[in-house]
C-alpha cells in the first residue's frame, strides 16, 4: 500500500454505472511525513476519508476486493486512514486531534 | 514469461506456508544490448534451478498457482525452466 | 515478489473491514543490493517482522491471498518471509545482455 494523502474530491455526472456513488478522491503520495512526492492520481473511498487525510491506498487488482468495488473497473481504493506512523524509532507522522 | 539468470539464493526460516519446501533465488532478467536492464526480483523455483542458470520465469499469479497446483497460492512468480539456448533472429 | 527492509509501523484505526486485526509495517523496497527501489510503502504482516528485518515481499492480489483468514480484502503488498540469509553473485559474473544469434547457457 502507499502512504498517500487526499488533496481534492472529484465530480463526475458521465461515467460507468458501476461507478454510480462512488466517492472518488484525489489523492498524491507522500513520504513517511506526510510531503507530497508523486503525482496525484484519483481513489475510491471505502472509508469515509477527507481532505486532507493521510491515508493507505491499494492499487491494481487487489483495489477490487471490497465489497464497493467488486467487478467495477477501479484501480486504487483508500483502504485505511492513518493516525501514526513511526519510522526507525521516530514518530515522523501524527494525525491531528 | 521472461528470461532471467540466476543471482542469488534467498534463506528464510520464518515464511508462508506456500513458500515452504522450494527454494527462492534471485533473479536479474535479460535484456538486449540497448535496454536498460530491469531490476531484479525474487521468485520461487519449481525447477532445480541454481547461481548462473538462465531461467524461463513465469511472473503471473494464475499461472503460477496452476504450477503450484494451489488455488490460493499467494506466489507471483515461479521459475519453470531452466534455458538451454536462445536465439535471436533481429 | 521482491524484498523489503522493515523500517517501522503505521497505526490506523479507521480500516477497511476485514483488516482490522492486521499489522501494518512501513517498509522500504530495495534491490539485490539492498539498494532502495523508490519510497516507502506499507505491507500486511504475516511473519511476526519486526524492524530491520529483511523480507520478501509479495505484490497484487496475492498479497491478499497471503493472509491468514479473510483473503477478500483490500491489501497489495504482504510480508510472506523473513530472510535470514542472501547470497548475491555480483553482475558482472554473468552476461545479462542477449546477443542476435545463438546465446548458448547449457
């Protein structure tokens, strides 16, 4: 999975039925500290993330093992949202209260 | 599948049940002369393989299972042969 | 399937149902040479890792297929090995370039 955080939402009125509902995030990843360092590219939402969420994101097959997603044409879905990462002993993220 | 040579030998005590009872080796695959080569990878072998053989790779999760014979393995890619020569025509 | 150095853990309460009880390790993907291959990333654990751990790593769905119980569920990176040890002949012992022709290996 990758460290990824959500930085918009988006609106689509044409698009695959099997998409209908669909909450579809905008998210970049990020390295262990929260820091933007990739390009952006657009998830599902299985867990009620926002904007500005640091989250785990799964990619490829495995993004349509949810019950949201089975037999849908998706590639990443937002499968956790993160409260602490640690990293070589050092506490490098913390979500905010 | 690709072709690949053998590097190295991975040990692992502590792994998945799947993993168990074959080796796993590290693999670089071949590349033509004005390729950047691909990273190595690790893969399980089916095939007696060992440092320096050059090997035929299947690097699929179905394809890999129907080798394995487990509907469920959790293995990507396995070694299911052991290459004798190839040629290339271009 | 790949290796991976465990360089510490990610806590996350809020997960998709069915990979509650899973440990979540940040990992960093590294080469032959125990080089890093790109950021980091987190992985399910299987094994009982813990940090500085060597291990291999499986991608895709069958990083899903790794897990113990429930196998339908969100997860495209797990731990299936800790590794205690690796041997690696360097490159330069082995022609990784195929020539027009016959190659012969036999």
């Amino acid at each position: 999975m990758l460290i990824a955080k959500v930085i918009g939402t988006t609106v689509a009125t044409i698009k695959d039925e099997k998409l209908a509902g669909r909450k579809l995030l905008i998210v970049r990843p990020t390295d262990e500290f929260g820091n933007p360092s990739g390009k952006p590219y657009v998830a599902i939402d299985t867990v009620d993330a926002g904007i500005g969420d640091l989250v785990l994101t799964c990619a490829g097959s495995s993004a349509r093992q949810t019950t949201l997603t089975k037999d849908t044409p998706v590639d990443a879905v937002i499968m956790a949202i993160i409260d602490t990462l640690e990293v070589e002993g050092q506490i490098t993220f913390q979500k905010a209260p | 599948m690709i072709l690949a040579k053998v590097v190295g030998t991975v040990v692992t005590t502590i792994s998945h049940p799947d993993y168990k009872n074959r080796r796993l080796l590290v693999v670089q695959p071949l590349g033509l002369e004005d390729e950047a080569p691909d990273t190595d990878f690790i893969a399980l072998d089916n095939t007696h393989a060992g440092i320096g053989d050059t090997v035929l790779i299947n690097r699929e999760g179905n394809g890999a299972r129907q080798v394995l014979q487990n509907p469920n393995a959790c293995v990507i890619s396995v070694i299911v042969g052991i290459v004798d020569s190839v040629y290339l025509e271009e | 399937m790949l290796l991976g150095i465990v360089k510490g853990n990610a806590v996350c309460t809020i997960k998709y149902p069915g990979t509650q009880g899973l440990k979540l390790l940040v990992v960093q993907p590294v080469n032959k040479y125990l080089q890093p291959l790109g950021g980091l990333q987190v992985a399910a654990d299987i094994v009982h890792a813990g940090e500085g751990d060597l291990c291999v790593m499986v991608r895709a769905r069958e990083a899903a297929l790794a897990l113990p119980d429930e196998k339908f569920v969100p997860i495209d990176l797990a731990l299936v090995g800790i590794v205690d040890e690796l041997e690696v002949k360097s490159d330069e012992f082995f022609n990784l370039t195929l020539q027009r022709g016959w190659n012969p290996y036999a």
